[in-house]
C-alpha cells in the first residue's frame, strides 16, 4: 500500500507535482520583484482562463465562499432587486449572502431536486420586475446539477440585468466563455477545477460590474471584501509596482501561477474536451453498475462531478470501503438527500488512470456491500469510451 | 551565491523545512479523518500559545486584515462606543474597520509617531464613556512600536470595555499572556511570529467576547466573517467530527498545526525570552552603527521586528544592497516617515545567525551608500550580546 488514497471529491482535488513544489518553496516577500512578476503573470492568466480579456481579476486570500461574499457586497445596494436562478444548496447560500448586504431577493426555483428552472420561468421572472443582478450556479457542487449557461446569461444581459456566475465548480473545468457569453462576473476558488490547494478566492469582473460598482452610493458594508481596497493592488501587480493591503498568500498564488501556466498549455477547449470525455466515461460506468445520479437528466449533469445515489440496501458505509480501496469520495450535501447518495469530483489534472482507479474502488466497494453485479462491469462500461 | 536571501521582513518571515513541507504534501480532504484530528490539535495548540486556556480559537482563510475584520464584524452592533489605543497605521486601521460596522469611534493618540499614548491618557479616555470594547495594537508593525498590554489592557478590563488586542505582530514572539492579562480577544496572521506562510486569520475569542457575540440583538454585516458560521464548525474540529462551511485552507492548517507544535516544543517562555535577546543584539548592531529608531525609547520597542532610520545621505536604495548582500529588508510603511526608515523582522523561527547574516548585510549595504562606519561594529555589538 501506498498509504494514500486518490482524492476524488469535488474540492480539493488531486494537484500537480508541480503545484505541490510550489506550495513547499521557500516563501518571499509580498512585494520582491519575482513575486510581484508571479503575481502580475497569474492575473493575467486568469483573464485566459475565465476566457475574459477585458475583465479584471483579483485574487484574495479565503475561500470560494468569500468570492461569494465578494461579489454580492460590492455590487449590491441595500433595496437592489436580484435574482437568483436555484439548482440547490449554494443557489440557497447566494440569496442568504445577497439579503445579507440588503438585496431584495426572488428565487426561481428547480422544479425538483436535481433539476434546474427552466429557461422560460427564468425569462418571465427577468420580465416581471427589474432586477439590478442575476446569479447563476454553474455546477451545484451538492448534486452535481450543471445549467444552459450560456443561455441563462443571455436572458440576463437581455434584460439588462448584471450576470453573476457562481463557477466555484465549473472555472477551468466546464465550460465557460466569460466575455463572449456576457457575464459580468465569474467566481471560483483555487481547489477545484483550478487546481491549487484551497485558500484562494478568485474573480474576473466584466467592465459593466466594475461599473456599478463606481457607481454605488452608499459604502461597502464588507470591510475585508471591499473593491475599493483591493482594486488599487491588483491594478499595481498587474503593472509590476509594489503595493499593500493584506499579506497576500505569497505561496498559494505562486502555486496558482503554476497552475494557471499549466492549464493554458493545455488549452480552454481540449480542457472542456476533456472533462467532458472523463466525465462521460465515470458516469458511462456508473450507470453500468445500476446506480441512478441525482440529475435528473443528462443534460442537467455537470462534467466536473458526479452523484450517484446509492444503490439499493448500500448506504454510507460504501464511502469507507472506497476508500479503504484507494479512492477518498464524498457524502451528499443537499439536506433533503445527504444519506442516499454521494459525490466523486473529476475535475482538474484528474487523468483516465484516476478515473478508472476510482471505479475499481467503488466496484470493490459494492461488492462488500453485498451488493450484486457483474465484476468489472463498470470498468469496462468507463474504458470502452476511454479507448475511443 | 545560493540564490536566495533570508527573508528579514516583519512577515511573511522564514519558516522551518518541517512546516514547508507540510505546505507541498499532497493535499486531503477537509473531512478526512487525519485532517479532522489535525485540525482539531491546531486549535487546542492555539489556546496554549496564546496563553488562553478558556478561549475560544478561530482558524479561517483570509490574511490578518481579516482576522480585525472578523472581530469588528462579530463585537461590533451599529452605534456601540469603542476606543482605539493609537499607536499608528495599523491602529488607524482598526478605527476604520469598526467604524465600518457602525461604532462611534474614540481615538487616544500617540503623541508623536514612535510613541505610545500615555496610560493616564488612556485611563481617562476610559472614565469619561462607556464603551463596549477598546483595541490595542500590541506591535505596530509599520513603525516597531510595542505597548505595555499588560497594563493597557487592565485598564479596559477594570472599566468593563471588551479588550480586543491586534497582536498581528506580537503573538507567539512578543510576550503576551491572554487570559491572565484579562484579554478578551486576541488575533494573529500565520505568516508573522506564527511561522506559517501567508493565508491564514487566527484568533482566541475568551468567555467574555463570545458572550457578548452571543447577546448581540442584530445579524453580523459581514457573511463571511459571521461566528454563527464558524463557530459550530470550529466546535466539530475541535470534537473531531466532520463539518462543513466554507473549504479550509488545508495544507496551511496542516503547516500551522507543525508550526505550532514546534513554538509549545520551545515553549512560551523560553520563545519570549530569544526574541529579547535576539532583538536586544540586532538594536544593539544599528545602535553600534550610528542608526536612529523610530520608537521614542527602548520600552516603546518591539522585540519582533526593529525600525531603524537610514542615516544622513542614506535612503531606499540601502534595501535593495543589503537585498544583493543576502537579506530582504522592509521599507518604511507610515504614510508620514515611510521614505525615512526601514524595518527588519526578526521573529519566529529567526537564529542567531540570521541576525548576523542581517547585521553583515545592512553593513554592506551602508558601506556601498558611502556611508562612514568602522566595518564590523554592529556585528561586534551583537555579538557580544549574543555570546553572554
């Protein structure tokens, strides 16, 4: 035995040597002139990675919860009117942010768990009234559900609403054109898709989401989250000048830096590729194995995770066994469901090896849970799509 | 040449080979048991480091301007009275932060910047209003200022105000005894006398904050700073369940739990007393030199970090020599003095070494800024210190 387990959950994920390296160097000063050209460097690579040449990055030390909190404080006023499009548990965390800092939320909801509004509902809420931002989640990270992003965003820019994208579980992994699909605000964090240790909350605002943010009347009510400090900074990193607010992680983003480098030598569509190739392959084997998934069609299912219920007369202790067969998974997140199904993350630098190491695991799983299929039939279901 | 300098700022700062390699080891999950257990030591090694045995620990990603948020953001209901011992920028800052979340807020100034205000000052500041807390900042870290805490904080205590001590700079290098010096809230950032690079806000909330956190009658302003998150999940840690709110950052709570063993292996004592006499033999050097501090007088100095003035003809560029000659050094950071002193952080893990490695440095650096010294003299004077 190794004496470690794959992580396969959706964040953290499984980091390159090279980011791991990255993360163990020796630290330097916020502002030497290497780490301000690292920093500089990563700001730009985000542009490319978010596909959002004209936005404005900034990298803040927190997780992709504060991304979250983030966005909403800067561009919310105490009265704005915002909409939130609800695929489950962090659509439910972004209304509760947005009230936070005095939005007036209206929710539209997912006919089920496991779904997504559909387009037409979300169309008639943007008519009904005025709404000053709209938030999507990309991919619900609790059940795995993934939106027509791409048309979403447009009924927002239709209807002159700011598109705000919560791709905490989507950036660098599913896919996303910021700029050309019209959203003026996407968020993730650095252990997803991104593929850096947690610690990093990253965003890229469109020209219209800093916009209104000059334009608020009334300070924001998040100290620590504030534009109006942070902006100054990256603006500084970005021309190669030192500058200060808080520490900034000097380790994590230059770990980010690396990272963002080596998702670029891949490229933004053979990344989307694969994702989805990897992805199809894990669910190809899931459903081989008789196992139901919590979206309720395939056209719902994110590329970046999936969540499988358990099957008949298994529960939890299926997750034990996996791992102790080599592959650390997920238990459920959304209230309703948590104990009937789990969660596998395969986003990132996760590789076809990963991929099928993950269901030998669940296979042997099952199989102590006394549950009956065929050996192997799973693996075979994932590498018939791996070898075409 | 190594092609690497000591870091000698007042944070980020060196760090040990143990906790770096923690920050590189391949990251696991936020509730895998090994992570739980971790966790869950860090915050118990955390209440023995700030001397705080009843308190309560918050570990969260984020920097230090943070951890003052996070304590704003909880103490604070709009219209509460506080009073900020002054002792300069990072002070002004904490004036700002309160007064974010609604405080009217009372200064006591310093008298001239390398001061401190008098205690008479601030006993009278106290007697006059009643305020629900007061903050001091224990080691200004833009001017190496140090306080008496212990008596400051006495102070606050007998006329009932929350005492709320920045000891971003101090904590676990300067002496500061949380519970016994009646302190209700201390916090700290991982990349300073902590020994863990940048990303991390730490505090210790004693009984008598989390009560008034408690009987707070409005929400919290700020979502991601919010105990009514945090706190059940810095509870599950610490009872080594699994939790969820935001991901922590764990490959530097991992870092932080290695660091902090090897401060407790030390012991609190015995770590005050080296950064005495380490700071006692490096203001010694740049006395031995000719060099001016900005604290008025020796029981206004810190022992983390040192702020000499350049001498006559000297200025900015002494940095990036002493950089050439092998140490990174600090420019000034208060907005009034900044072109006219430098900082040097010697804190943390720091060696005898270290400080004449610094000392060897700076003296290259004067010497090449024409600067007229017998070579060797503050490298003497250290020494002698050093060898008693």
């Amino acid at each position: 035995m190794k004496g470690r387990q794959l992580l396969m959950i959706p964040g953290p994920i499984e980091f390159t040597p090279e980011v791991l390296r990255a993360m163990g160097m020796s630290t330097t000063s916020h502002v030497a002139p290497d780490f301000i050209q690292v920093f500089g460097q990563a700001l730009e690579q985000l542009r490319q990675v978010f596909l959002c040449p004209h936005g404005q990055p900034f990298v803040i030390a927190g997780s992709g919860t504060l991304a979250m909190d983030i966005a909403a404080a800067n561009l919310i006023e105490p009265g704005d009117q915002a909409l939130v499009v609800n695929t489950g548990y962090f659509s439910d965390r972004f209304a509760t942010i947005l009230e936070r800092y005095g939005a007036a939320v209206t929710q539209v909801q997912a006919p089920s768990i496991g779904d997504a509004p559909p387009l037409e509902a979300v169309e008639a809420a943007l008519k009904a009234n005025t709404y000053k931002l709209m938030t999507i989640t990309h991919v619900d990270t609790s059940t795995a559900v993934g939106v027509d992003l791409q048309s979403l965003a447009a009924l927002g820019q239709n209807q002159g609403a700011l598109v705000v994208v919560d791709g905490v579980c989507s950036v660098a992994g599913e896919e996303m054109h910021q700029e050309a699909w019209g959203i003026d605000l996407a968020l993730t964090a650095s252990q997803k898709a991104i593929g850096v240790p947690p610690g990093l909350a990253l965003l890229v605002a469109g020209p219209r989401a800093m916009e209104a943010f000059r334009r608020r009347k009334s300070p924001v009510g998040n100290y620590y989250a504030d534009w109006k400090e942070w902006l100054p900074i990256m603006e500084a990193y970005q021309a190669g000048r030192p500058s200060y607010f808080g520490t900034p992680p000097v380790n994590l983003i230059w770990a980010l830096n690396v990272s963002l480098g080596q998702v670029l030598e891949e490229g933004m569509e053979a990344r989307f590729a694969r994702h989805r190739r990897l992805s199809e392959a894990f669910k190809a084997a899931i459903t081989a194995l008789g196992l139901k998934q919590v979206p309720v069609s395939p056209n719902r299912a994110a590329t970046t995770l999936t969540a499988p219920y358990y099957p008949q007369g298994v529960g939890p202790e299926l997750l034990g066994r996996a791992n102790a067969a080599g592959a650390i998974l997920a238990g459920g997140l959304h209230p309703a469901i948590k104990g009937q199904y789990f969660r596998v993350g395969h986003m990132g630098a996760v590789s076809a090896s990963d991929i099928l190491a993950t269901i030998g695991a669940i296979e042997q799983g099952l199989a102590q849970s006394g549950y009956k299929f065929e050996p192997g039939i799973g693996l075979a279901a994932a590498q018939s799509i791996l070898t075409q």
